[in-house]
C-alpha cells in the first residue's frame, strides 16, 4: 500500500513547484518568455501590482495555468490565483484547487481544495496543500483512489479502495515522504491503519525500506507473514530480506541478491531454516540458487544456473512451496558466436536427485565435465548449392560409483534444399559420422569402443496452396526417407531418451536424443499436413506414420520409441494431431495415437477451451489403453481437468480449477484383495491431483484473488496440502 502515496505526492510536488516556475524565473535555470492571456490586464504602478481578470490562461512551456482572477505583487512578491484555478504540466494530470497563494521570498505557499485527476484513473483530494519551502511539502486531508466513484459501484458512490491521511511531509532534499495517520478503505470500510511511516520521495535514488507484507495459510504451516525488507546497497546492487514467520513450523528465511555489472546480470538467492517436524535430527535445512548471463567481448557468452538443496528428507522445498523439482540441474556454458552460427560451446552439468529410494543413489548420480560442442560453416563452394557442416561432440561423463565414459564425435553434414517444378521441394542430405568411447565399468574393468555411421536423409514434400477471396487453403504431403549404413551397435543408453511418436516429430530422423543411442535401419515416414483459414478463423490435421524398411539385429536391443514395447513390427503407430481455433471464443487440440494394424487407439489427449457471454470453460482429458501404459508411469490410465470461469457480477469472476485420476488402476498398481500390505501401500493413492477455487475481482483500480486451493501431489511422508490465500493490487496506471 505505499505506491499509491508515493505517486500522488509526486503530482502534489509537481503542481507547487511548477506554479512558481510559471509566475517567477528560477535563476538557476533558463526559462522561456511566459505568456499571459487574460479579458482584462491592469498594471498599478504605486502597488507595483498586476491584475490579470477574467479567463486568465498562463503559458511557459509544457506548462498552463487557468483561473478567473491572478494578482501579482512585485513589491512583495506574492502571487494570488482565485477562482477555480485548474493547472496542467503535460497532457495527462490535471490540477484543481478553489484559491492559491504563493511568497516567491519564502518560495511557500497554499492550495486550498485541491484536487487532481492524474493520468486516466488516479483521483486526488485534500483540504489544502502547502509550500514550507524551497524542498519541503506538506499535504493535509489527503484522499487517493484509481477507482471510479459512481452509481454504478458495489457500494453506490464509493470507490472500492482508497487511500486517506491526515497530513503526509515531503522533503526533496532528503528524499523523504513522512505520513501521519493514514488508513486504507475498502468499500468506505478502513482495513489497515498506520499511525506513522516515511519512505523515499519518487525521484529518490534506491531508498532501503520494507515491502508490502504477503499472508498465506495451510494446513502444513499455518498461519504465514511475509514481512520483506529491500536493502539498497549501491544503484546496480541490492538485497532483500524475507523472513517468513509460521505458526506451525520454525521460521524461513529468503535472501535474493541481484547485481548488474558492465557485462551482464546475475542473481542470488537462498532460503533456509532449522529444524522442523520433518526431520528433527537435521538441524539447518537450505537451499541454494544462483544464475547470471553475460557477454563478454569478442562475441563470447557466458550462462549459469545452478540449484543445490541441503535436506536428507528431500521434501524441504516441496513443504515449504519453493518448487516442485525432483531433480535439479546445475549447469555452466560458455559459448562463442559469429553472426547466426554458434561456433564453439563449453558446457559443465551436474545433478541432483531429490527423489527417494534405492533407485536413487547419490554416488551414481553423474557429472558431465566438460561437453565441449562446435558447429562450423566449412567455407567451400560445392555444386548444387550445398552447405558443408563440420561439427564436434567431446563429453566427459563421470560418477562416484558406476559406469564412467568419455565419448568424441565428429560429424560431416551437406545440406540443401532444391525446388522442382509443379512447386515441390526436395531435400537431400548425406552425412559420415564417427564415434569413440572408453568405457570404464568398475576400477578393474574397462573398454575402448568405435563406430562410424553414415546416414542419407531425403525430404519430399509438395504443398498445394489456394486463395480464394479470405479463405486460403493448404494441403501438404510429406515423405522423408532415412538411409542407415550398417554399423556396431549402441554401447550406452546415458543421454539417448526415447520419444514418442507424435505429431510433433512423426515426420524426424531420428526418435532419440543424445548421441549413444542410434535408431539403425532404414524408415521412411509418410503423412499429411491440411491448413484452412477463413476470417479469423483456422482448422488443421496433421497424420503421419513411420515405417521400417529393414530390422537389423541390433534394433532388436534398442529401446522401442513405440507405446508398447510388445510392437516389433516394422510400422510404428499412427499418430494425428486436428486442431481449431475459431475467433477468440473457442479453441480445441486433440492427438491421437492408434496401433499400426488393427487401428486400437492407444492414446488420446484432449484440451477444449470455450468462452461463451460470462463464461469461460477449458477441459482436458488424456485417455491411455491399460496395455500400453507402461512408459507413462502412471497408477491411472486416465486424467481429466477442468478449468471454470464465471463472470458473475461486473468484473467480479468466480474460478475453479481441478485435476483427477479416473478409470481403471494399472495393472502394477492393482491390489491383490488378500495382500494386506498391499492395500496398506495403496490406501494412500489419491485420484484427485489438486483443485483450487477463488473469488477474483479484476477491475480498473484493483485486482482482488481470494482461494483455497489443495494439492495431493505431495511426497510421501507429507499430507495433502490445504491453502487459503488472500492478494490484493492496487492499479495505478
């Protein structure tokens, strides 16, 4: 709640200063001439007094003052502004008050009545404003709203918030604001009050001082305070204190350095806490955060990000609402470019696996350093337009216990696109590539293993476009052959993960990441690509299917990109994608995955959103047939959420939000009805995910979130959460 003050101040600041700049010229500065446009114009020589009445317009610059009557007196050097003076410092705020005085010997002065309308929604009211000095304000009976006063309102000519002091101090020189009793209202109703606080003027440098405090309530920590502090150590640098207070739990602590040098930014941040009802034995539980991005000279880059918790539980960050990671990446990269080509990239990763279980043991999580990357242009003239790639891949891969490998690959790409005739654009490109690993499995034991891959990739595809008035319609088949020579199969599966054919990438390559893992045999992937567009409106299909020409036996010891790992057949799944957007009102997406043979679906995924008049509805539903759910790592094989907004009242909305589980338990999760233990195991299995519902007003002056919100996701060992939540903004522009 301090910006409001520290905006209307400024304009309060702002009128006084200006109306003397208007009247008098300030010797510091060069002014221009002051033009002075009234009915009636009297100079009295004996006063030494100018009387300007009647529709008196005053004009230096940006500046304009508008009364019924002004009087200057030179002897004295008192100026007088009666009668509905209105003043203007640019086409934005607008100044009002009944009567003005100003003494240019003291530079003091008064403004009685004052208002203001600042930009287009800020409204301003005092009993009187006045000038102590050169530097010093003093504002009595203060009142500021962004919010309209109408009929109209929830409460008939009250705005929904506003602010009120009885006296507010502004020091330039000091660069600080000092109130006196002010109070917030909602709906004319007073919420919070402060007897007395100060803070920076607006053209202050960064000024330390507390934040705006933040309220949250669970079910796992209680009641919450957030009460921030803001350090302002030097213009490119600060520091904010958080601590976070709990009725339920020991207090949490956040600080978050920020600090901007001549090459870039970087940040950080941590948050820690003692010991809780988790684990009473840890005492100090933390987590530590930091990035920065910077360029340094000759187009070099440098990028960091990296997490590290300290918590035995694994659950600190979970509890407390930080983030919802299980595994968190630490990574440095330093990279050189030249104009649209990345040259070289130096990387560092490290890892760590918050999840718990046997599974999940710290010496065998890896560390990669380093992965040196490289990707050049080969400055030769080929035929037909070709581009020569040179490209390298160094890794180091190392773990305290466990398989430990270094990997070069060094590849040669020619790329190029040729357009035929009848518009159809084909795409050849050949490439050799070669592998070495050494391997060491355990202290004893170890292995040098090569390969050498070569690979022709062809695209074909051939669009057909037609316009016809505001309707355009493409239709767009596509064939993309893959030739694999026959080489050593696979040594590692580390970096390779499969993907899942879908209408994303039905149409790749390859269906691997990384580089140990080769898809070897010749594919050829066919589909089609439809677009219509009328009037705002669109609607699109993709369809597509993958086919091997050939299995080499070395396939048969990959990992299946299929659903179900049962398919070895040479067709891969059919996979379509058909989406529309239709105005602003309705969107729709569905993907769907069917077995290559007897057509069976085996997923559909769907996402609706719908707005009708005060009505906005979003829906998804992922459905996954129970035998090929293995790779999904669900306990469900369906899920469905929803998302509900009502506009209830003017621009009060009503929002709910849910996610659950539905269908059937697969078939590892299936309780035995005797096995006890096994119940025990499940009985905990939620089909909810979370669901939340709110109360939200979003209007002009204010934006109002109230809910309540449950998240079952939690880890084991901690209770589904349950939060009620309260946030207030005020808007002022």
């Amino acid at each position: 709640m301090i910006y409001p003050y520290k905006y209307v101040l400024s304009m309060v600041l702002v009128l006084l200063y200006c109306i003397t700049l208007c009247i008098a010229q300030d010797q510091n500065k060069e002014q221009k001439e002051i033009e002075i446009e009234a009915d009636e114009l009297v100079y009295n020589k004996a006063e030494e007094s100018i009387i300007a009445n009647g529709n008196v317009h005053i004009k230096q610059d940006d500046l304009q003052l508008m009364t019924g009557k002004v009087v200057y007196n030179k002897k004295t050097n008192y100026l007088y502004a009666f009668g509905n003076v209105a003043f203007s410092n640019d086409s934005r705020n607008f100044f009002f008050g009944k009567e003005a005085f100003l003494d240019r010997n003291k530079n003091s002065g008064v403004i009685v009545k004052f208002k203001a309308r600042l930009s287009k929604k800020g409204l301003l009211s005092s009993d009187f404003a006045k000038m102590l000095d050169r530097n010093r304000f003093l504002v009595h009976g203060l009142v500021f709203s962004t919010c309209s006063v109408c009929d109209e309102n929830l409460k008939p000519r009250t705005p929904i918030w506003q602010i009120k002091a009885k006296e507010a101090l502004v020091d330039k020189k000091e660069e600080t604001i000092k109130y006196r009793h002010s109070k917030v209202e909602i709906f004319g109703v007073p919420v919070f009050y402060l007897p007395y606080f100060s803070m920076p003027t607006p053209q202050a440098h960064n000024r330390s001082g507390f934040l705006a405090p933040k309220f949250k309530n669970s079910n796992i920590l209680g009641f919450q305070t957030s009460i921030p502090y803001y350090f302002s150590i030097l213009p490119q640098m600060d520091l904010t204190y958080t601590p976070t207070f709990s009725t339920k739990e020991n207090a949490i602590h956040n600080l978050s350095f920020r600090h901007l040098t001549n090459y870039g930014l970087y940040e950080i941040e941590t948050y820690f806490t003692h010991r809780d009802a988790i684990d009473e034995k840890k005492s100090f539980k933390g987590l530590f955060q930091t990035s920065g991005n910077f360029k340094l000279k000759n187009n070099y880059f440098f990028d960091y990000d990296s997490k590290r918790v300290l918590d035995n539980s694994k659950k600190f960050i979970q509890k407390y609402n930080i983030s919802k990671d299980d595994v968190f990446t630490s990574k440095f990269s330093l990279r050189k470019e030249k104009k649209d080509n990345m040259l070289l990239m130096f990387d560092t990763i490290f890892f760590q696996d918050l999840r718990k279980g046997e599974i999940n043991n710290k010496k065998d999580t890896p560390s990669v350093l380093p992965w040196v990357r490289t990707y050049n242009k080969v400055p030769v003239k080929l035929p037909f337009g070709y581009e020569l790639i040179f490209s390298t891949d160094l890794l180091n891969l190392t773990r305290e216990e466990g398989t430990n490998y270094k990997r070069a690959t060094f590849q040669l790409d020619m790329l190029n696109n040729t357009y035929l005739p009848l518009g159809q654009v084909l795409g050849i490109s050949p490439s050799i590539r070669y592998d070495y690993y050494n391997i060491h499995y355990t202290a004893d034991k170890s292995t040098s293993k090569s390969r050498v891959l070569g690979k022709l990739l062809m695209n074909w595809r051939w669009p057909f476009i037609k316009h016809q008035g505001h309707k355009n319609i493409i239709l767009e088949p596509i064939v993309n052959f893959s030739y694999n020579s026959s080489a050593t199969g696979n040594f590692l599966k580390e970096d390779g993960q499969e993907q899942l054919i879908n209408a994303s990438n039905v149409f790749a390559s390859n269906f691997f990441t990384g580089k140990d893992i080769i898809d070897f045999g010749s594919s050829i992937n066919y589909g089609l690509r439809a677009n219509y567009y009328t009037e705002g409106n669109t609607y699109g299909a993709v369809l597509g299917q993958s086919y091997k020409l050939n299995r080499p036996k070395e396939l048969e010891h990959n990992i299946s990109y299929s659903w179900n790992d049962k398919i070895i057949g040479q067709k891969s799944e059919i996979v379509a994608k058909l989406y529309t957007q239709i105005g602003s009102d309705l969107s729709f997406v569905n993907n769907i995955s069917l077995s290559p043979n007897r057509f069976d679906l085996i997923k559909n995924e769907l996402d609706a959103n719908m707005k009708y008049r005060k009505l906005v509805f979003g829906l998804g539903h992922v459905f996954i047939k129970e035998q090929y759910i293995n790779k999904c790592y669900n306990d469900y094989n369906q899920e469905i959420s929803g998302k509900l907004q009502y506009n209830f009242y003017q621009k009060w909305w009503l929002e709910a939000k849910a996610k659950r589980k539905i269908g059937h338990l697969t078939k590892e999760e299936k309780i035995d009805q005797y096995d006890l233990n096994a119940k025990e195991k499940n009985k905990n299995i939620s089909k909810w995910v979370s669901n939340e519902i709110s109360l939200l007003y979003k209007g002009d002056c204010l934006k109002i979130n109230f809910g309540i919100e449950r998240d079952y996701s939690m880890p084991k060992g901690l209770k589904p959460s349950f939060t009620t939540y309260m946030k207030i903004e005020p808007i002022f522009n």
